[in-house]
C-alpha cells in the first residue's frame, strides 16, 4: 500500500489527485490531505441548492464538485481528509465498514470511541465527525472521508445553511447532521499536524505499506484534470441536476416572484412577477433570461445593477 499525504490544500488539486490515483495506479493507496475553506458537493447534487450562496461568496468558501455521490460536507484547515484505494473483484466484496473500521481502530488508540452510524458517518457521542462516500472505477474503488478535528464549525454551519422550498429537484439531497470536533474528546492535546502524522504512522506500520510522494509526471497529469475538469464552471455548476427555482423577495418594499428552470447550470424558462418590475419590462427581463448561466455575474450583469438584495433574490 502506498501511503500519501498531499502537501497542497487546493480542493480541485486533491479532489484531481484522488480521481487520477484511482484511475491511473494499479496499487493500494492510503492518502490524506487538506483542503482550505472548500464547500464540496456529491457528484449527483444541485450545487446552488446545498450551499449558502451569499455567505460562501462573501466568505472566500470555495464550492466544489468530487466525483463519489453522498451530500455537502464542509472543509477547511482544521479538517482531514482520508483515501483509500483499492483495487476490488467484484462490487459486491466493497463494504463502508471495511474502510471506517480502520478509522475506527486508530482512533481507539487514541482512546477515542467512534461509532458507525447506519448512514455514512462516523460519530462520536452520536454527533458526527465523519462522513464518508466511495466511488467505482472497473475493478478499483475510491472511499474517501472526512475528518473534523478542529473546524470551524460556525463557518461550517452557516456556508450550507440553506432555506427549504427554493430548490426543487431530483437531486441527491444532504442529511442536515449534528457536528463535532474530535480534538476536544482527546485525553492528550494534539495538534492537527501531530493528528496526522499519527494517522499516516497508523498505516505505514501495517505489512507491505511505504510512503509515495506524488512525483513530476503525476503532478503533470494532476494538475491537467484540475484544468479540464475540477475547476470548471460546467463541472462545479453545470453538472447539477435540472431543477426549477422559486423565491418571493421583498425588496425595498416591493415584491419580486421568481420562477426559473434551469438545465445545465442555463435557465431555459423564466418568470418574473410581483410589483418589482413594472410590464412590459418584467416580460421582457424575462425573456433575456433565457440561456443565461443561473449564476451571480450573469445575472448582475443582465439586471445592470449591484443592488445585491435583487442579485441574491434570484438564489
Ligand atoms: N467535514 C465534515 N465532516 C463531517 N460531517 C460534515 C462535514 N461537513 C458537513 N458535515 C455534515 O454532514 C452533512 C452531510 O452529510 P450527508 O450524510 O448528506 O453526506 P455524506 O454522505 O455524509 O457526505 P459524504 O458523501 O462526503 O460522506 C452536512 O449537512 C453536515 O451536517
């Protein structure tokens, strides 16, 4: 098994390097890596629906898309996250608990009881510490997991609050769960770096493990599929689901009512009603709507205006 810890905190880069590590080694690998303040959806969910729009673009929260499905889970530098890869001879032999269990018993040497919840997740106390999601390529399978050790858990909160009812769809849906950091539960004070060189110490002890460092060639190839792939507007946002949009906005004392279905991440249909906007220029608002990308810029720009009550109205 070879055993990574990725020294780069970009989330497109890591999310890349998991995808390329699946795809491209033949080997085992046990990896763990860090992303800055990174708001990461499942492959299958409508992005705009799971993140707080407004409070991650005036935070610097990155929004990103990975490859396995599951929900929204928050990163930042008191997160870890962990990979494993592993080549498989059948579907039926891959089992979350064959992955968590690891987790599990390293954790338990640290004197920490994490159980494994019917979902996902591992908890501690019933609060959750981790969620986990795996996706299957050929004959190899990706289960990665989050790790809060010492998150923000304000920030975490907050960038995928959302309001009910705006975002309909039939995409994968997040269970909203109860949080925790694992540091505070510790008997012995660590640090996050000391968390994770004990992890990786944890695996490098077990037969036939040795520590890999990403080399020129796969950064090469890494950061090719972060161009092409991961930090592409078609892949974060245009891949979500079709959807339709409804809000009822009270801005400066008039009423705007929203209607918009979108495929691709483009509106295909919209309504403009409410008091706002005075006809024919609702109508024709409307109507200029249509192929627009349902996205922030697109619709400032269109509406001409920084007015950002009637910008975030439309999210
Ligand atoms: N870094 C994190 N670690 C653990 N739980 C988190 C984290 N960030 C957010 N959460 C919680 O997990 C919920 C999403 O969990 P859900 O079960 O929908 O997805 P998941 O399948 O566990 O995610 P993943 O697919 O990455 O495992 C969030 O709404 C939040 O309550």
């Amino acid at each position: 098994m070879l055993c990574i810890v990725l020294k780069n905190n970009n989330p497109f880069y890591c999310l890349a390097t998991e995808e390329y590590l699946l795809k491209n080694f033949d080997d085992d690998i046990f990896m763990l890596w860090q992303s800055d303040k990174t708001v990461v959806v499942g492959k299958h969910q409508n992005a705009l629906g799971e993140v707080n729009y407004r409070y991650v673009r005036e935070n610097d929260i990155t929004v990103a898309r990975r490859i396995s499905g599951g929900g929204t889970v928050y990163h930042d530098a008191g997160n870890v996250n962990f990979a494993f890869i592993k080549n498989v001879k059948s579907p039926a032999e891959i089992s979350f608990k064959q992955f968590t269990e690891p987790v599990v018993e390293a954790l338990a040497q640290l004197d920490i009881e994490a159980t494994t919840s019917g979902r996902n997740d591992l908890l501690i106390k019933g609060l959750k510490i981790s969620g986990n999601a795996e996706h299957v390529f050929k004959n190899r399978v990706l289960h990665h997991g989050t790790l809060l050790f010492n998150s923000d858990l304000e920030n975490l909160g907050n960038s995928i609050k959302v309001i009910p009812g705006k975002y309909t769809s039939k995409a994968v849906q997040s269970n909203r769960s109860k949080v925790a950091n694992i540091a505070p539960f510790l008997k012995n004070e660590l640090d996050i770096e000391a968390f994770i060189d004990f992890l990786i110490n944890v695996q490098l002890k077990k037969d036939g493990a040795e520590s890999y460092t990403i080399s020129a060639d796969d950064e090469e190839a890494i950061k090719k599929l972060v161009d092409e792939k991961f930090t592409t507007w078609d892949w974060r946002w245009g891949y979500s689901p079709k959807y339709t949009f409804t809000n009822k906005a009270g801005i400066d004392g008039r009423t705007l009512e929203i209607y918009l279905e979108v495929k691709k991440g483009h509106i295909e249909n919209a309504n403009l009603h409410g008091n706002y906007f005075v006809e024919p220029y609702a109508t024709e608002l409307s109507a200029l709507l249509l192929g627009k990308p349902h996205f922030y810029e697109d619709i400032r720009d269109l509406m001409g205006t920084d007015n950002e009550e009637l910008i975030y109205a439309f999210f």
